[in-house]
C-alpha cells in the first residue's frame, strides 16, 4: 500500500492528466472547470468508445482493402 504522500500525488497526477486529455480532446475549459468527477469519467468514458470505434472501422477498411 502507498503512503499517504505517495497516494496524494498519483491522485493530484490522475487529476491533471484528466484535465490535459479532454483539454487535448477539445473540451474547453469553461465546461471542464463545472464538470464533477462523475461527469469526467463519463466524458472520457464516451471519448474512449469513440476511439475505439473509430479504430475498429480503420482495422476493418484496412482488412478490406488488403483482401482486394
């Protein structure tokens, strides 16, 4: 188990890298700055299906173009 120091920081890291990713996925401030925690694991929740499913149709077009 961490220390209480250790712990303290992976929390504050874990905050900030939240922050920088919606930032990066075009979340403006304003909104990220009213948002709970809940509405942030929700948010990048959604962001990371998208990836997802954004990279499964890639994988498909690509196994598709090859069997051409």
């Amino acid at each position: 188990m961490p220390d209480k120091s250790n712990l303290a920081q992976l929390f504050t890291d874990n905050y900030w890298l939240t922050i920088v990713t919606l930032i990066k996925a075009g979340v403006p401030w304003e909104l990220i700055s009213t948002m709970t925690d809940k509405d942030m694991g929700l948010l990048l929740g959604t962001l990371q299906a998208i990836t997802d499913y954004e990279q499964e149709v890639q994988n498909r077009e690509s196994h598709r173009m090859q069997g051409t």
